[in-house]
C-alpha cells in the first residue's frame, strides 16, 4: 500500500495548496490513502467543518488533529456525525468524537489510522502509548488480517517521546509520524522491526514565518514578553510537508519511506513512484 | 567563506564517527570554519576535555555546548583555559566559561561563534536574544569589518523559539542553527534578509535509539514512569548531521545552505562543492 | 474518627522530631487514624524501608509518598510485603506496589487512605481524578457501609488542581488534604458537601530551609543556574506541619478541620481535643 | 512601621471585599504602609484603571501585579502615569510601567515596594533574583538611609523558589511576600536575618472556588481536557487575606510578623496591636 501523509495545514495558505495541490500530489504518488494533518487549518486555530469538507474532497481519507482541535466549537457536532475526522485518542472517556479510523482502501483492502497527543511539554492527557496500543489490538495487521496498513500520527513536543513511540511499535504498525513541531525532519527511515518512522512531518504553510504565523508578530513575543496582537497566519506560499510510504500487504510494514517537501520556500523532495 | 557545523555529538558512537570522519569532511567540503556541539560526548552527559581535545584534533574550530555543559565537572577549569569551546551566553553573569569565540579563518579572514540556550520547555536563563544581540554588536560583519561570517547555535526545545531566532537576526547573522533535539531538520533555507536558518543539526550518533540513547531503556521510561537504570548511548554507527554554509565574505551573509547527513542509518546528503 | 495527617517527612531533622513527637501528638489529639507523607524521609529522597518501620513504630498507620517515591531502589521490594506503605495510585498498571490502603480503626471502624499525584507542572501520570475516583467506589461510606472515612493525600503542585480535587470529591471523602510544597496553608475549611481540605499539610522538618534542604545550597541554584552541590536536607529542630480532622462514623463526613504545626521555627497551632 | 500587605484581589467578591474592609483594617492594624496585589481585579483577569483608582482610594500605598499584568490593555497607559501601581520589575527592557515605587510613609519616612514574577512553572523572564538586587541597592535601608522599610512580592509558582527569595535577602529587606497561588500560608516567620517571610499572602476572594474561580467549570477542566466556558470568579463573600508586619525604622528589619484574614470561609487572623 502507499501512504501518502502531509502534516499540519496552516491556515489559508495551507489549505489553498493542499486543495490546489493534493489531486495531483496523490496521482503522481500513486498514493493508496492519505491523511492529513488539519488542526491549524482555520486561520491557524483549530479546523471549521468547511476546511475539513475541503481537504477530504481534495483526497483525504481521514484528517488526524492536536492541541488545537478543540479551537473551533462547530467542530464537536461535526466530530461526532464525521468518522473521517479523528482526534488524539487519548483524551479522557466521554470527549467528543474518535481517536482512530478504519478506511477502505481500494483494492479490497482497510488502514488503520489513530491519533494520539504526546505529554511532554503538552497539556497531560492520558497515556498515549497504552492509547495507541489498546487501538492497534482491537485489530490484525497483514494479510488475512482485519487491516493491511496502519498508521500513528503522534502530535507531540518532544524528539524523545517521538521516538520512544517509533520504537516501542516497531514491528506493530506501518508508520508512526510526528506532527506539531510545524519543522520537517530528516531522519526518516525505516525502523530495525519494519515501521516507517519520520520525527515530525513538518507544515503545509509558509516557511517565511514562525511556524506559520507572521513573523514579526510571532518573533516579537520572545523578546518583549507581553501578550500582542493576536498571530495570524502567514500568507506566502505554501509547502505541501510530509512523508511517502510503501508498505508491504502482506505483512503490513514499511519497504520504503521518503520525505515529501512540495512548493514554497524550502527543498523539494518528491519520491520517485 | 564556507562553514561546517555538526549536531550534539552523542557518546562513543558519536564521538569516534567525528575523529574519523571530520577531517575528511572538511576537506571534501572545503570547509573554511568548523564548528562542532560537544554537550553529549561523553557518555551522553556532558564533555570531558580530552573528548574536546580530541574534536578540536579532527578539525573543529569551536566546540558549542549546551544543557548538558557542566555535566562532567572538569569542563569548568578546563573552559576558563580554553577559548575555543564555549558554552550558552545566557547564563548569568558569573558563570565559568565564555559564551561566544572569535577565530582566524583561513585567508585572513574572522567569523564568531556564539552559543544560546533557548527558554521555552527548558531552564529560565538570561534572555538569550539580547544575550546574541550583545554579543554580536561587539563585531562588524563584512568586508573591512571585524569578522566576516558569524553563527549562532540556539540549543533549544522549541520550534518556534529557534524560529524566532532565525527571523530576528535575519540579515545580522550569517547562520542560525539550532540544536538540542538530536533530529536533523529539512527545513534549511536563506531567509529572505540572507541568513541561512536550519531549525535543528540533528545530532551525531546512532539514530537506532532515542535520541541517541539506547532504545529499549529510555522508551520503557514513557511507559512505567519510574526511574530505571541510568540511560547509556547507543552504540550502532552514527550518522554525523550538521549544515553547510558558504556566505560572501564582503556581506557576511549567506549565498548557499544544504543539510549534511554521512554515515549510519539516515538518508545521506552531502552539498556539492 | 479523629484523622491525624502530617506532611512530608524531611531528612533527620523531621525523621527525629516524628518519632519522638508522634506518639504524643497521636495521644493529645485523639487520632484514631494516623497518615504521615514520608516521601523525603531519606536525606531528602525517597524513604528507606527501616525508615518506614520507624514512622509506623512511631504511631503512623499508613505512610504515603510522592514524586520521590522510588529514590530509594529499597523501596520497591518493601512496598510489595507492606500495605501500609503506598505510593501514588495513578502510576501506570504494572507499577509496584498499592495507590491505596484500608485499615482498621479502633471501634471496630475501617478507613481508606488513598495516594494520588497531580500533573499540573509534575510528570505526566494517569489521570489523578479518575483513579481516585475508580478506589473509592470499591468502598461505601459511612455507617453500615466498607468504610466509616476516607482521606485522599493529593501530591501535587498547583494549588488549582488541588482544589479542584477538594471540591470534585466533596461530600464523597472525609478529608482531603495536599502535600509537595512542603509549606503549610491556612485555608483549611470544610467544604459545603462536608468534605475536609486544606491545600498543603505542610512538611516536617526545618523551616530555617528552601523548602527543607540547606538554605544556602537550594537558595544558590536559583543565582547561579548550573548544578551544584547534591542537597542536603537542613539539620535544625522541626516543625512537625499537618491537619487534624474529626468526622462523623455516620455519614463519612468532616465536622471539624485545624492544622497542626509542633515545634521549630512556624507559629504553633493545636486543636483544642 | 506597620506595613498591610493583601494577596491577589479576584473579582467583584474581592474588589468588593477590600474598598468595604481595607479603611477599617488599615485603621485597626494601625498600618504606615498598605500593598495590595491586584492582578485579577477585573472579573478576574488583570486591573482595569478605575479598579485601581478604588483600591488606592480605599487606602492602598501602592499595587502590585503579576502574570496577569497585562489582561486588561487600558492598564498600559494607565502605568506609565500611574508610579503607584507597579507591575513585575523582571519584565525586559521596554516594557511599559515600573518594577518599584517608592512611597512617603506618616513620620517623615519613605518605604520600597518591588514586584517580580518567579520563573519556575512560569513564563522566562529576566532573573528575578537579580532584578531585586538591583533595585535595593539604589537604597539605603534604615534610620538616616533613603527607605526605613522595603518590602517585595514575589508572584510566583513555586514554594522553592520564593523560599530562595526570603533566604538571598534575609536582613536586606524588611519583607519578602509571595502571591500568585491564591492560597495563604501559615510558614509566616522573621528570618534569622530579620526578614519577615510568608510564602503566600493568599487571595482577597471567595474560598468556596477553585483559586477564586468558579468551582463547578474549574474543576471540570481537569476532567475534560477540553476548553471549557470562560471561567468568571466566584461570587460568594471575600475572605480578605493578607500579612501584618511590624519592622525597626532604625534597622529596617522586621520584628513581628503575623496573618491577616478576615471574612469569608476561611478561619480568622487578625494581629492584637
Ligand atoms: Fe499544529
Ligand atoms: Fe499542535
Ligand atoms: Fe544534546
Ligand atoms: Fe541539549
Ligand atoms: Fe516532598
Ligand atoms: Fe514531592
Ligand atoms: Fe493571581
Ligand atoms: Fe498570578
């Protein structure tokens, strides 16, 4: 299978190029199912229903959140009547909507896809880990299994808690992907056990910012340590971050992942399919 | 002038792949300036003087520390004698050591080093944006100034800070780079003022690990929340993971970025000289 | 019943000063239920199993702990073998030993003593409200029911959290009562449901200290920002720091809280039994 | 002199509390000098200027602040305009307003009164340590110096943290204080030095809330995790909680140290003067 994973949208220069992009990012990837990252979508804060009904009309299969996913209120109701729209799953029993979602995969097949948000430097939530392995045992992985892929998108701070996750499902899953740091990494590979691993995905913003937020605003903070204006998205172009997967049905872990960098400012990097 | 700079070199793994593999690089990337961040030589924690002594033998013309600088209680008379490694600037008035460099560069040339901690999920320092901003008010940048290239490593956690720290130096600087997260970052770009930002180094050391440690103890560490054994550096090959930069000696800015990655696990990049 | 608690155990200075002022205290006041936190027992750090014995000789029928818990390797086997000796309940499954005790009370009355630690500004653990939740209904409370009271030590930082423990579980526990700052606070009440609370019962040991460690040390770290000499737990007389709680056997309730400081340096304060 | 220092004052119920009770008290306690912090005035969230002007009209010398400083924007010109109300002195360069003032007291004497905001669980400021020094000593403290009393507010977390405050100007000042936590302490002492020192002054609001705020949306929020309605302050009657000390206008050093709370749920303290 081929998974096609971009992280978080940020705002209208995000969204735009994933709308305007997408369509034809999944085609030249031969991408089997894609996920998004969306939690910054509206103006940098959180995702309205719009946004999130444009991004899975432009390919998406399912659109994974974070921190922010609760920054827009239309989005509870919408979770609740919207499966394709996931959550962190480790959030406290009765939060609104799902923290995992099982799609259709052309070619008969199913993708596992969970969410979860990481505790270091973040808001402690429920334990992640335990989170993510109770998701992955209600299912098989593989052929003949209840699922030929799965994927993790970890929403975390820390580089450690990343890939004390990468580790600690090797074998288990098809990738685990970092989000939230809004800053693509480079240290993709294909872990010892057969999972994909990749620390952050980056952005689908503009890079001429701070983590997609205008920059003069965005870096006066640091230095005069008052509350300002309120940050607002930067407008540049965008580029599209994220990582490619092939993955092997049978067994549903990793052969091969490669970054994603589409447009903008920053190196380009496509998979050659 | 052309500059190298590699991430956290993290214990014997990392630290052997820089004695064999630094001079080498420098040559191959005729590199004109080497700097190098030693926090995690030894053994993980900190770096004892013959491990610097060793990296400045392979070619590093300052060393950098950072969070784990007084780790190993013999750096501090070792930093009052020797200029060439540094530790944060931001650190109180009083503190051992020094928090910048300023080194001959060959064909007559200076450039200065400056080393930063960040503040955001980490130890409240000094402001570390005034902290570079006196430091580097000290100099003229350019041609028939007092240096002709000047870098700042920012160790810190956040994306955002390290961000905020490229755009505000933008056109002051010739390079902002930042460490501390141990993961090579793909978002290395001239900024629009014409410093070359890269959000993190990555580190050098074995990427089948967390962070550099070895896998299975520090993962375990998210999991049952006690203390366990003391965390060792994982062993495997590293990857030694930097930036390289040329800049133009009569502006002090820069005209090229590209990630260096050699070695280990990670996918390998080297820029074409 | 008459509920005698007493905040964290600091060092010698409050090792002694428990001993010899417990059995005393235990009698004047009339406590039918003795709970001593000892998490910093041992020079600080962690409580030693004969340390453990000697608080429990002492008058103490269940000896809760902390962050601190584990500091002592010793501890582990020990708080398999004693059950009055728990640490905080929401630690991961699989964690050694017991988050909560049930003991026996004169006249023929039983109590439940449950440990817990907060998140706010502390590690990451299971969430704290639900695991208090999940060990009191295991219980009834009151006349007729598994227990005639109940007390819930919440080790915690932040003073919102704590009171949010207070009045989630108001009308539902005898008492609750934090510990961690180790620094008494007058805002002991019982609350409208009849739950008893104060914030923080305070530490035992030498208030002539930060916070129980030597002042000039503790204090010097705040000037300096590098590590310095390990902490060691101030010498001087302590003031043993608590609350003492009267309930009624019929309904489970609070009718009266005071605090309890005997010895050292803070001003004096024991209930009128 | 007899200096009145009042904690955080939270909504309507403490504004309310302090211009009804501070004339009587201040006359009671036979008060020279009258401090109150004032950070959540305004529906809890910052010090809007008329707040400020019937704090001062109610007999406050000066008012402090803290990280709620800026909640309310018209405090800003208000500030500049303003030496009475000072904000946390730590703030960078720049920031509008004072760090200290210093205010004629009855008998032809002059007091000190600095705000500084901890770091510890806080936003990084500059030192706060430091900042202090530097405002006491453009002083003389005692009789024929230019103070006969100082006083300081630390807004801060952490109980270490405030501690290492009265302990580095044990016999430099005549008091140092803490707020921020809303909870009053009963560790109040003079220091060996001669320092009166109280971790926390506590709040002037109702204590039947979750640090003043209301306790069923509060309390819910560490259950939840999810962002809730805008949290109002607790509307019940004020417990007006503060500290009463008695300083040597010849020394500047404090002789008597003693808690103030009057009102409200909590027990009462009042100084026999
Ligand atoms: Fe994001
Ligand atoms: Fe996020
Ligand atoms: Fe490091
Ligand atoms: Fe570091
Ligand atoms: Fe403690
Ligand atoms: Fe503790
Ligand atoms: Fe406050
Ligand atoms: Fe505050």
């Amino acid at each position: 299978m081929r998974i096609l994973f971009l992280g978080d949208v940020v705002g209208r220069s995000g969204r735009d190029a994933v709308v305007a992009g997408l369509p034809g990012l999944k085609s030249a990837l031969k991408a089997d199912l894609v996920v998004v990252n969306g939690e910054n979508a509206s103006h940098g804060f959180g995702l309205a229903p719009d946004m999130a009904r444009a991004i899975l009309a432009a390919g998406a299969d399912v659109i994974t959140l974070g921190n922010h996913a609760w920054d827009r209120k239309e989005i509870i109701p919408f979770l609740e009547q919207e499966p394709r729209v996931i959550r962190p799953a480790n959030f406290p029993p009765g939060t609104p909507g799902r923290g995992a979602a099982v799609v259709e995969v052309p070619g008969n097949r199913r993708a596992l896809v969970v969410n979860v948000m990481g505790r270091l430097f973040m808001d402690a939530l429920d334990d992640p880990f335990r989170a993510v392995q109770a998701e992955i045992q209600k299912h098989r992985l593989g052929a003949g299994g209840t699922i030929q892929a799965s994927l993790v998108d970890v929403h975390a701070e820390a580089s450690s808690e990343k890939s004390a996750f990468g580790h600690s499902f090797d074998g288990l899953v098809s990738l685990v992907v970092g989000t939230h740091t809004h800053t693509p990494t480079a240290d993709h590979q294909v872990l010892p056990g057969g999972t994909a691993y990749m620390t952050d995905a980056g952005m689908c913003g503009d890079y001429d910012s701070v983590i997609g937020m205008q920059k003069g605003g965005a870096a006066l903070r640091f230095w005069r340590k008052m509350p300002g204006e309120r940050l607002a998205p930067a407008e540049g172009p965008a580029t599209l971050c994220g990582v490619w997967v092939e993955t092997d049905d049978a067994t549903g872990l990793a052969t091969r992942i490669e970054p994603v960098r589409q447009g903008g400012r920053l190196s380009q990097a496509l998979p050659v399919v």
